[in-house]
C-alpha cells in the first residue's frame, strides 16, 4: 500500500493518529483550564504507569490545550545523569522564556505586574545563562529568583508570575516527563511551589508523567504531594479501545482489515498503545492492499516483533549489568509479576537482602518496580518475553 498514506507512528512520544482510551484525563485536565477562565483552581493531573502505554503523548495533548487556552507553560523531560540539575534548570529557563514572549494578553497589556513577572523570568532566564525574555518590552531585572537555590527561586518566580496571569484568567503550567529521574531539589522545590499556590488559590500547576513509583517517590519527596494531584494510572487499552486505535486510522484512509487479521494484531499488541503503532505500522507496510490479510497480519508481526527487539528491549536490556540481568532472566521464568522469595530460591540465595543492591539499581534504573511488598514486575510491558525469547543469548 502507498507508504505516504501509512498513518502509524510509532515512536517514543509521537502523537497516535488516534488517542483513543484517555477521555478521562483529557476531560479532567480541560476542566482545571476552564475553572481556570473562571477564576477557579484545582489539582493538576500525576500520570503514572508502564513504559510504552501513551503517558508522554498524553502529558503533550495537555500541554497543547493549556497554550490554545492562552497558558504560560514550559516542559521538561528528567534525567538521572549528573548534568540533570543543571539541564532542568536550563531548559525551564529557556521554555519559560519563549513561552512569557508568546502569552497574548502581556503583549496586548503590559500592566505594572506583566512588567514585574518578565522581570522576575528574566531574572530567572539569566542566572540559567539563558537569554533575556523582553525582547521590545524594556523590563529590566531586579534581582527576583536569581539566588540559585531552586527553591527560592521558584517561589519567587511562581509569587511574581502567576499573579499577572491571574487578571486575564489564565495559568501557568509546568509539564515533566520522566519525573521520577528529576533531581531532589528541583522536585522538592517544584512540588513547594505549587504547595504555596494552593495555600494563595493562584493557578500554577505541575503535570507530570513517569513510571509506577512516582506516587512513591513524590510523597518520599514532600508528604503533602499525596493530596496535591490527581494520580491517573495510565494502562493498557481495553480490547475495544485497542481495536479502534488499530483500525480506526486504516478506515479513515479506506483501508480494512479481515477480522481473522485484526484479531491476531490485537493479540500480539495486547492493548498497548506503542506496540499497536508499531504492529500497525508493518502491516501497513507488508499488506498489497485492502483488506489486510492473516498472512499479512503475521509478517508484520514477525519484523514488528523484531523491531521491538533492537530497539525496545535490547536498549533496557544492555543498560543492566551482568548480575542485574540474572536477576531479570530470573524474573521472566515468571508469567507475571515475580515474588521475591521465589527469586532467592531460584538464583540459589540464602534470603532476600541477598538480592536487595541488584532490585535497588534496577529500580533506580527504571528498569523493574516493587507494586506491593515483595514483588517485583517490568515497568517494560512484555520484557520477559524479549528475555525468554532470547534464553541462550542471556
């Protein structure tokens, strides 16, 4: 079929041409924004789940409705490497102050508080060593949220900024992916300064998007963030929002597929959203034309299977050290999550602890999580499968 028409996309973070399943979070985040028109605050939205079910195309969807609503947003994706601190800081700076040049209202308005909120980002802007925010505004920065300790820096940012927001009825929105790698202080000072907005009813929020721990590692970071979002459990689609997200896109493009064909997709992608893009996307590339058929259906998920391995599973994978990787083999004997003491029984340890430095450094890596007390799963949906089927390489 014509390629140029192909409209899977998968990709870490691209845009589905059909986000179907996420209604709920959607509906919720539009309604903080219109309380918002209304001189209203709320909680912002916490996504938490697997990798690969949609949770940073949902968290840019948000950001893309908070911007048609006039917002002033900045997003930024985490890192646990040692520059992170850094880089965040920077990269705030820097969409901070491309986002202040956009806000419609200021340019219109340039009221005594719009001129001290660009002050107080160019401040801000400047100690990151980004560039100034005025551009043909003359403002001229006051020493506001240029200390360098974050938290301060924040606070006097969020206090400066929102309040100008706030006469033309709009917010401000920072957006962090992967936000169980963001450093302490940022974090803790990210979830502060959204702490003090709540007390003061300013309309500042933090939307975040991360693995299953991040309910954990925000209350470890501040006790009150357990009642400053609402947590959303990103999962799996159901079989009948799967199927439409795999036919829905073929059917706009006059495409169909035999129904013995679309149910064995389905069964391989088992509901998530990366892996129906990418099953999609081969078999749209393997079918000659409408409707797609079973055999087309099973060489698409023969080289998307494929596909998922080089790229997928084996990046996880090769950042794990030989023993952590035993303790991963081990846990894919398991059809689903693994119970500790069977691990310790199964690599020939005494107990527990024994096993504890390696489930720690996993974790720490984003490669497994503990969702009880003694159970560890993949935070990668089907690695056991990538790991069994290549038992004699591991």
């Amino acid at each position: 079929m014509d390629a140029s028409s192909n409209p899977y996309t998968p990709g870490a973070g691209r845009t589905p041409p059909a986000l179907v399943g996420r209604t709920s979070e959607l509906d919720a985040a539009d309604l903080l924004m219109r309380r918002t028109q209304n001189g209203l605050t709320g909680r912002s939205l916490m996504l938490y789940g697997l990798r690969g079910v949609g949770k940073t195309v949902l968290l840019n969807e948000m950001r893309r409705r908070a911007e048609g609503h006039g917002w002033l947003t900045a997003m930024i994706e985490a890192k646990q490497d040692r520059q992170g601190a850094e880089q965040s800081r920077a990269r705030l700076a820097r969409e901070l102050t491309a986002g202040a040049r956009s806000v419609r209202t200021w340019r219109a308005r340039a009221t005594d508080k719009v001129k001290e909120a660009l002050s107080t980002i160019e401040s801000f802007s400047i100690k990151a060593g980004v560039g100034p925010v005025s551009g043909d505004l003359t403002i001229r920065a006051f020493g506001r949220a240029d200390s360098g300790n974050i938290e301060m820096d924040l606070e006097d940012l969020v206090a400066d900024v929102v309040p100008a927001l706030r006469e033309a009825n709009i917010g401000m929105a920072l957006f962090v992916d992967e936000i169980q790698d963001l450093d302490s202080a940022t974090l803790t000072a990210l979830l502060a300064a959204q702490h003090r907005a709540a007390q003061n009813d300013w309309p500042f929020y933090v939307f975040g998007a991360g693995l299953p721990v991040v309910p954990a590692v925000l209350a470890e970071a501040r006790s009150y963030a357990e009642r400053q979002f609402d947590y959303r459990n990103i999962d799996r689609l159901s079989p009948a929002e799967a199927q439409e997200a795999l036919s829905g896109p073929a059917a706009a493009a006059n495409v169909a597929f035999l129904p013995e064909a679309l149910t064995r997709l389905l069964e391989s992608a088992r509901g998530y959203p990366y892996f129906l893009q990418v099953y999609g996307d081969q078999v749209w590339q393997c079918a000659a034309e409408s409707p797609i058929q079973l055999i087309d259906a099973e060489v698409a998920i023969t080289l998307g299977t494929g596909e998922l391995d080089r790229s997928l599973f084996a990046s996880r994978w090769e950042r794990a050290t030989p023993k952590q990787k035993q303790l991963m083999a081990a846990m894919a004997e398991d059809p689903g999550p693994s119970a500790l003491p069977d691990l310790v029984s199964r690599m020939g340890k005494k107990k527990p602890a024994d096993l504890s430095v390696f489930r720690d450094e996993l974790i720490k890596k984003g490669l497994i999580y503990s969702p009880d007390r003694g159970i560890l799963d993949f935070t990668v949906p089907l690695m056991a499968d990538f790991i069994r089927r290549h038992a004699d390489e591991v």
